[in-house]
C-alpha cells in the first residue's frame, strides 16, 4: 500500500484520533452503561439474580404482563401498517399527506400526555368512564389499557418501516400480477408480501422492542398497581423505588438482553438484504448472451 | 404523465386499507387528542392561563426545552464526529460498533434511566471521578442532559450516515487540487453539504428528548423548580388528582411537539429540493 | 377476437392524450401503434388492455363491449415496458402465474409452462430468479408469461425499448416468427420506425393524440398521407411555396398541381424523399434547383451527399448510388443541379372557412 494519502483522504494521525475519539464516545456513552446492567445485575452472585428474577411474584407477573401486552400491540399494530402502507404507497387521495403526517405524530409527543388523553377518556371521571363501569369492562389500571397506551405510541414503526420501501418497489409488479388475473388476497400473498418481507420483519422486531420497553404512557395508565399492571420497566421504577438496585438491575438486565437481541436480528436482516443485492447484480453481470 | 392515480381502478383494498387505517388513526390518535382538548377547554381562559403558567410550569418548560436542546447540541457533535469515523474508515470491529449505536434505541428508557443515576451516583462508576470534581450527574439538571444524550445518540448518527456516504469524493479532491488543506476543505466543502442533515439530525433529537420520560424520572430527582420536567410536572399534578390543571400543561406540551414536528416536515422538503 | 376501438377520448387533466381516436383490428393481425412521446400510443394500449378507461368512446373484443370491465376480467395478455417480472419467483413460477391465480391443476401448468419454455427457447432455466437472466432472456420470459393463460389479445408497450441495438434486433425477428406460430392479436407500441415496419401486418401512426395513418408498411410510405407522416418518416427534404391555378411553385422549381385551380394563392410544402432527388452536372429541361456540394459521407451502402442551394438558402440531402457517384465524380465545392423526380405536395389547411 503506498504510503502517501491521497487528496480526499484525511492523514493517518487525524485518522487514528478520530477513530479512538469515536470509540471513545461510544464506549462512555453505550457501552459503559451496557455492561453496568449485567454487572449491577449479578453483582450479589448468580443466585441472588434467579431469586430477583424467578422467584419474586411480582416480578415474574411483570415479565407475563409485558409479554402479552407487547405482541397484542404490535400484531394490532401490524395490520394497521399493512394497511396503512397499501394506502398510502400505493394510491393517491386527498388527504394522504395529512394521514402520512398524522402517522408521524406518536413520534414527538410525550407518552405521558398519551397516556393522561387516554385516561380522560377511559378513565373513571373519564368520558366514557360511567359507561364503561356499568358494563364492568375495565381498560384503565388493567390490561386493555396498557394496550391501547402501547398502540399509540408505537403504532408508527411498522407504516414508517413499509411506507417508503412499498413506494421505492413501485406497483408495476402489482399491476401486472391484476392483469394476469390475480384477485385481491392472491395479489397480496404471492407478489406483495415476497418483496416486503425484510422491511416487515425489521419493522416487526423494531416495533416489539419498543413495545416491550414503553414507559411514560404505561406509567400513566397502569395506575402501577404492583403484581397486577406493572409491565417490566414501571418493575424496574418500583424496585428503583424500594432502592431494591439489585433486583431492579435484574429486571434491567432481561430487558437489556432484548435490546442486545434486537439489534442482532437488526443486523442479520440488514446483511440479508444487502447479499440479496449483491447477489443480484453480480448474476446481472454474468447474464451475458439474449 | 403519471398512471399512478389510475391505480384505485386497478389495483384492489383502496377503500378497505384506507378506512382500516384511518379508523386506527382516528381511535387511536385524534380521539384521544380532542379528549385532551375538551378536557383543557373546560378550564376557563384564567385558570387555563394560571395552571399554564405558574412559576413551577414555566420552570419546567424551560427545563424541557433547554435540556432537549443542549442535549441535541452535544450529539451532533459526538454524534457526527461517530458517523464520519463510521463512514469514512474502515478498521477492525466497525461492524460492531455500527450495530451498537441503534442501541439506545432498541433499550427500554426505564434501563437507561437506572444505569445512568447509578453511573453518576457518588460511588458510581463515573461518579467516583466525577463527583469530587464538583461535577454531580445524578439528581442534577446535569444528568438529565446526560441521559438525553444517551437517547439522541441514535438520531444524528442515522440521520448523517446515508448523506455522508452519499457524498461525492469528487468535490474534495477538486478542493485539494486547488489548494485547500483538509481542515479546510471540510469546513467549506463538505460541511455545507451537510449541514441540512446536521439540522434534520438536531430536530429529530431534540423532538425526541422533548417528550422523554421514562430515563429522566430516574436520573433527575424531580425536584421541583430545579429538575422537575414538564411531562413529570404533569404526572405530579394527575397524582392531586388535578386532572385539568394536568391537562392544560399537556396541551401545552402538544403545542411544543406540533411545532416541532411541523419545523421537521419543512425541513425535510427544504433539505429534498436542496439536493434535488 | 378482433378488437374495435370507437370514438376514444381521453384527457389527464388539462392534457387530452386521445381525441376521438377509432381503430379497427381484425383478428391475428400483428398491428403497430408507432409516434413520438406524447402521440397517444401508449395511453390507447392501456385503454384497450383495461389500465385505464376512456372518457369517452368504447373498446370492443369481439362485438363485446369491455369497456367497463376490469384489465382482469378481459384475459389480456399485456407485457410491461420494463418487463415487471416477479422478483421473487423462478421464471416457471412467473410464466405459470396466471393460470396459477386462476386455479388450474398443477399438472397442467406444469405441461403449460414447459411448452412455452420450448417456444422462447429457455428450456433449463425454469428454475431462475429474474436477476439471473439477461435482458432479452427476461422479455421472453415477459412474454410467455403474458401467453400463458391463452389470452384473447397480447398487448405490448414498447417491448424492444430497454435492450441494445443488437438483442433488439434479433428479438424483433423472433417476435414475427412466433406471431406467424401462434396467430394471437397482437398490439404494440414503438417509436422506432424501423421496428414498425419491419415487424408489424400494419401501422398505425400517431401524432398528437389523433391517427395520422393506417396501413401497411408498404403503403404508408408508397403514400404517406399527411406532412406529419411523410416529416416522421424521415430521409426527407422540405420545400416551402405556394400553389396558384393550377401549378405549384416551390423555390425556383415549377410544376403542375391540377387539384388547385383558385386564383388565390395557398401555401404549401413539398416533400421530396432523399432518393428521389436527381443530381445533375447540367440543366437538362426538367425543373431544378442550383446548390453547391457541402459534404459528401461515403460510410454507408448508398452515398449521403449534403447541398446547399444558395438562392433560397435550402440545404438537400441527396441519396446517390455508388455507381451515379462515381459517375459524377462529386467533391466538395461542386456546383450542380438538384432535380426532383417525384414530389409530395401538400397543401395548407385554410385557417377560417
């Protein structure tokens, strides 16, 4: 390799210090507190971390709450998506940039104001709390509510996710499938779906990490009722509360091991996609003879 | 000419996705909302007024924003200097580190909010260095910027990545050929390309740090007056049970996340037709 | 199944793209809709294929009013610009698709499938993925996939546009060689001439929305009925002048025009095809024109010989054979006459009658 730097390039001692700095950065920001979870964790040995995880009730009631909660909101959040994106990436209509901006929302505002608009309308002084009590269906301080809370505020991830790779794909493989006489469903299950199923299962494990992880709006809703509506972060606040840092940091390490999966299965869809690329123009290449 | 609007006659599901997800919408974001705006109109204009802006909120709104934006601020410096090292040059392990700045976005805020007061914390373990600096990043104004910059980090990072990889190379070796010294080519030549981004990047941040919750109420001691947040001041007044008065400061809050989002939806288009 | 097209409008916007446009297609003819961006072309196969409905008018297959069916319900066969293969399945999955949708028993796609492997010739490569193949290998796999189902009509857009000059030419033969084999009508658009006329049973062209011309190749340029068709044509010099009483007068060159006898003089335009124009050392009694010789290109199988004729500062382009060039021993700087042995007059439509 010649040892002169060539005209776009930065010399090698500005190289190695940005480098360093830049892993520097993310060692102090990311990766620090990352592995402060698994130590804080398992800081009174392996046994005391089984016990803060198996056999506190309250904390495995958590871990069944937030794994209910988390797939009925994004599988609802799913089809909303699909929806959403067959809509919006494939027709024009009055309006659609409006229901695009819309979508958006969730992503700015706090979840605390969600979860109190939510409450005033589900609440017991709320809107429709009379009705809902005569009829003994309870949303707030229970589970419906923690639903609706995780809904809102990350129903956007999958549309968001769709909406652009549906729009880069263009319906002309669509249309020709229509005019070989495809009929709804079929269109949707044989052309469709094939060529959006990276995008969908990133938006799906993205959607579910967030889900999983919600907070302020959940917080608001929940009433945080130990043993009843505390999903596994508002577990993790109240151990916090209790100054109980090592079972906190348990619950914490769980929810970190999600967090590490996530990005994992993030990483091997992003690999994926760029062999199927790759792969593709490579064979383009070759094609060669009509 | 464009046949995409003939698509309604030939493609099918127009009338049945749309009505599915605008019902969503409907139930899940617009009732809501006017829920919260009946709810704030039943104070009169005074009370509205005096639940809006009495010391202890408008301490907290300037908390709110100020943090978001010094926050916003520190990351588009660590985090453009992440990305242009991740763009720029190769070396051993930057797979990895690419794959670790989605992290705070796939962590639940609760986990960051613990981690970070318990880092700061005096026997931490920044704190034991820290602290007998005089530099206290639990319970502090301080470690709410600290814990926001963890949650922004992502959003500068992602947003600079595709348009520094999109640069042209081109440009800069035109600026060495005329002269220029790398510094100086970076200041005039590349940063300018990227300064839409840079700004798109901030105003993700900032709007996301607006809103945070879950890690602040760990880290910042919700003291009143001093590190009490905005959507804390509202859980606080929900808890007296004081729901309109907790309902005006929400409404409030919505205002700042609408003007938000609208500045980065025209900064989006601005930033389209800048680059064509 | 032929195809009828009646009185067809169609405006996007304030842009009308047919204006009471009507055709007629007997069955198993090969037609070509040719013309530059904008004629129409496009937009007229989409409305007989169903992708998009007429204003006003009708499209009948048959004597069967389709026009309000859907591009499903008419069994079309319609093959894509850019091929619009699925991506995602083997080529015996795309070319089985329709009868796939529609149904029928595995055994007899399977039969379906690999006699149209047999017939575009890529019998072996059932088991591609789109990516794999080159561009005429996936227009054909376009085209089985589009005959798969039997369809009444084949439909194609500009089918040959995304290829080199060589693979277009080589799929153009095999085109007309299956078309003479499977008898389907068909209808596709092109704006290459060349393409059109070597291809097609009949042209129709297409200028602006309207139907300049149909017929076969032949008669279209034995008669070109309009200046639009002769100008489209190409290889062709313009002369501008009037007709008065009988003759018509274009530059210095004079001939009798019996079709105006008006005392008023019109306008017209005279075309005079690149090989209908005579070179001349000396006047020789017929009408012609004095111009001096620019450029003379030797490269192709007849001799391109560019003048200018300074009186009324035209430039000619002249087609010489090999053996009239040498003949006249041509350079640069020469000055001869022009003469045309034939000429198309046209004469200017009157503004208010």
């Amino acid at each position: 390799m010649a040892n002169y730097v060539r005209a776009h390039e930065d010399p090698p001692a500005v190289r190695l210090a940005l480098i360093l700095s830049a892993v520097a950065i993310m060692g102090f920001v990311v990766v620090v507190p990352l592995v402060n979870v698994f130590v804080g964790a398992f800081a009174e040995g392996f046994g005391t971390y089984w016990k803060n995880l198996a056999d506190d009730p309250d904390t495995l009631h958590s871990i069944k709450l937030t794994l209910m909660v988390a797939p009925v909101a994004v599988f609802l959040n799913l089809i909303f998506g699909l929806a959403a994106a067959w809509a919006i990436a494939r027709f024009r209509f009055p309006g659609r940039a409006l229901l695009t901006a819309i979508i958006d929302m969730p992503f700015a505002v706090s979840p605390v104001v969600v979860g109190l608009f939510l409450l005033l309308i589900f609440g017991r002084q709320g809107f429709l709390g009379t009705w809902l009590r005569e009829h003994d269906i309870q949303i707030v301080f229970a589970w419906p509510g923690l639903v609706i809370a995780t809904c809102f505020v990350t129903f956007p991830v999958i549309a968001r996710e769709l909406i652009p790779l549906m729009e880069e794909l263009g319906s002309e493989e669509e249309v020709a499938a229509v005019s070989l006489g495809a009929r709804g469903w079929q269109l949707f299950r044989l052309v469709t779906l094939p060529n959006i199923k990276w995008g969908l299962l990133y938006g799906l494990i993205l959607c579910n990490a967030r889900a999983m992880g919600e907070f302020g709006a959940v917080f608001v809703i929940s009433g945080h009722i130990a043993g009843k509506t505390d999903t596994m972060p508002l577990r993790v606040e109240k151990l916090f509360q209790e100054y109980n840092m090592v079972g906190a940091y348990a619950v914490s390490s769980v929810l970190a091991m999600l967090a590490l999966v996530t990005l994992f299965l993030k990483s091997v869809l992003e690999w994926k996609t760029r062999q199927d690329l790759a792969a593709s123009e490579r064979l383009r290449a070759e094609g060669g003879a009509t | 000419m464009s046949h995409v609007d003939v698509n309604r006659r030939v493609l099918p599901g127009f009338q049945l996705s749309l009505g599915y997800a605008l019902f969503y919408v409907s139930l899940l974001v617009l009732l809501p909302i006017g829920a919260g705006v009946l709810k704030a109109s039943s104070l009169s204009p005074a009370e509205f007024w005096a639940a809006v802006s009495s010391e202890r909120a408008l301490a907290a709104y300037r908390l709110t924003v100020g943090a978001s934006v010094v926050s916003a601020a520190v990351n588009l410096v660590l985090g453009g200097l992440v990305a242009w090292v991740l763009v720029r040059y190769h070396f051993f392990g930057r797979q990895l580190l690419d794959s670790l700045v989605d992290f705070p976005f796939a962590l639940p805020t609760a986990v960051a909010g613990l981690v970070y007061s318990n880092l700061f914390v005096e026997n931490g373990w920044y704190g034991r260095f820290l602290v007998p600096l005089g530099i206290e990043g639990a319970y502090s104004r301080l470690g709410i910027v600290l814990v926001l910059v963890f949650i922004g980090f992502p959003f500068v990072v992602r947003t600079l990545q595709p348009v520094l990889e999109g640069l042209d190379r081109d440009v800069e070796e035109a600026s060495a050929c005329l002269g220029a010294g790398r510094l100086a080519t970076f200041r005039r030549v590349t940063l300018p390309s990227i300064t839409p981004a840079l700004i798109t990047g901030f105003t993700l941040a900032f709007a996301r740090s607006l809103g945070e919750y879950g890690s602040v109420v760990f880290i910042s001691g919700n003291m009143p007056y001093r590190t009490e947040i905005a959507p804390v001041l509202v859980v606080n007044r929900l808890e007296e049970f004081a729901y309109a008065e907790a309902t005006a400061v929400a409404v409030v809050l919505l205002m700042i996340s609408f003007t938000t989002l609208f500045a980065i939806n025209l900064l989006e288009r601005w930033s389209k037709r800048y680059h064509g | 199944m032929s195809i009828t097209v009646r009185q067809v409008t169609k405006r996007f916007g304030a842009f009308t793209a047919l204006n009471d446009v009507s055709l007629e297609v007997p069955p198993g003819e090969l037609l070509a809709l040719l013309g530059p961006s904008g004629s129409g072309k496009t937009t007229l196969l989409r409305i007989i294929s169903g992708l998009e409905i007429p204003d006003t008018g009708s499209i009948l297959y048959q004597d069967e009013d389709v026009t309000a069916s859907a591009v499903r319900e008419r069994n079309v066969g319609f093959v894509f610009q850019h091929y619009a293969l699925f991506r995602h399945m083997t080529v015996f999955d795309n070319i089985g698709f329709g009868l796939k949708v529609r149904g029928r028993p595995k055994g007899e796609i399977r039969d379906r499938v690999m006699q149209l492997l047999r017939l575009i010739q890529l019998e072996g490569l059932e088991r591609s993925l789109p990516s794999q193949l080159s561009g005429g290998q996936r227009q054909r796999v376009a085209l089985a996939r589009a005959l798969a189902a039997e369809p009444k009509v084949l439909l194609l857009d500009e089918p040959f546009g995304a290829l080199d000059a060589k693979v277009r030419n080589e799929l153009r033969q095999w085109l007309r060689r299956l078309h003479d084999e499977i008898h389907v009508t068909s209808v596709f658009v092109t704006h290459d001439q060349e393409e059109a006329f070597e291809v097609a049973d009949r042209v129709v062209i297409m200028s602006q929305g309207r139907i300049e011309q149909v017929g076969t190749p032949g008669e279209i340029f034995e008669h070109p009925a309009t200046p639009f068709v002769m100008d489209f044509l190409g290889n062709v010099n313009v002369f501008h002048g009037h007709v008065q009483r009988g003759r018509a007068r274009l530059g210095n060159i004079e001939l009798a025009y019996p079709e105006y006898q008006d005392e008023k003089s019109r306008a017209a335009t005279a075309f005079v095809r690149s090989h209908e124009l005579e070179i001349l050392k000396t006047k020789n009694g017929r009408p012609s024109l004095e111009a001096r010789v620019t450029h003379v290109n030797v490269a192709r199988s007849v001799v391109k010989v560019r003048v200018f004729a300074d009186a009324f500062s035209i430039a000619l382009t002249v087609d010489l054979s090999w053996d009239r060039f040498t003949e006249l021993q041509l350079a640069p700087g020469d000055l001869v006459h022009v003469s045309p042995r034939q000429m198309r007059v046209f004469v200017q439509e009157q503004e208010n009658s």
